[in-house]
C-alpha cells in the first residue's frame, strides 16, 4: 500500500505553524517531537534542541499534513520554493527501493536510502523537475 502526504519545512516555527494548521483542520497531532529528544539528543546543538523533529497531524482519512524545522546544522536553511516536499511510504522495501531508484534518475539523491530511527529505509531526494521527495518504509512511530 501506498501513501501520498505533504511535507512542509520550517525555519524554527514549525511548531506555530503546526498550531494554526490544527486550528484550521481541527483534530490532533499524531506525533510530535524535538530535536532534543531523538536518539543521539546529546550531539544536537543546544540551540536546536527544542526545534520541532517531526509533527503529523491527520487532517482527513487519507491525508496526514507532516512537518518540521530544519537549520544550518541540519542540512541548510529552509526558503519560499523548497520548503515542500511530497512523502511517499510503502510497507515493502522492495517497493520503497523501486520507487526511489525511479523517481532519483535524471535527479540529485539529498539522502540515501538508510536504516533511521523512524524508519527500516528511508531516502530523500530532489528528481529532474525539481521536486522534493521522502521515500520511506512506513512502519507505526510510537
């Protein structure tokens, strides 16, 4: 099975923005954490540390808007025009690999598909029309 979501990125008020978008679509978040409280916490910047890691919040049956801010230490500084990226999940790696190895031809791979704590595999990338990609093994976050 396939899922489709938006991915949006922030630079530090993802949590604000995340609040409005809840006061907008209603429900609740079906994730939140920082930076401080991932694994490996202690190497993360103090001045990171409460940043936003990730954030999902359903808005309907089908959709789940996701977030989170990103910074120089973590890969550059979001702008207006890169700040969106579509996030495609799979239950099967071999679906997963398919799809990353098709959408990253012509394109430029930002992260390889790799073992995370979120995730058994997951890549990003930017493909040849210059659209922003995550490509991973959906599993539940607890």
């Amino acid at each position: 099975m396939k899922t489709l979501n938006p991915y949006l990125n922030f630079n530090g008020n993802c949590e604000e923005a995340f609040d409005f978008y809840k006061s907008v679509f209603g429900g609740e978040f079906s994730y939140k954490s920082r930076f401080g409280e991932i694994p490996g916490a202690e190497n993360v910047p103090e001045s990171a540390k409460n940043l936003i890691m990730h954030v999902s919040l359903p808005i309907s049956a089908e959709t789940i808007l996701m977030g989170s801010d990103t910074s120089e230490e973590y890969g550059g500084v979001t702008s207006f025009g890169n700040n969106i990226s579509l996030s495609i999940g799979s239950d099967s790696l071999e679906e997963v690999k398919t799809i990353f190895e098709k959408l990253s031809e012509g394109g430029t791979i930002t992260m390889p598909l790799e073992k995370t704590f979120w995730s058994p595999l997951f890549g990003m990338l930017r493909d040849k029309f210059g659209i922003n990609w995550m490509v991973m093994v959906e599993e539940e976050m607890a």
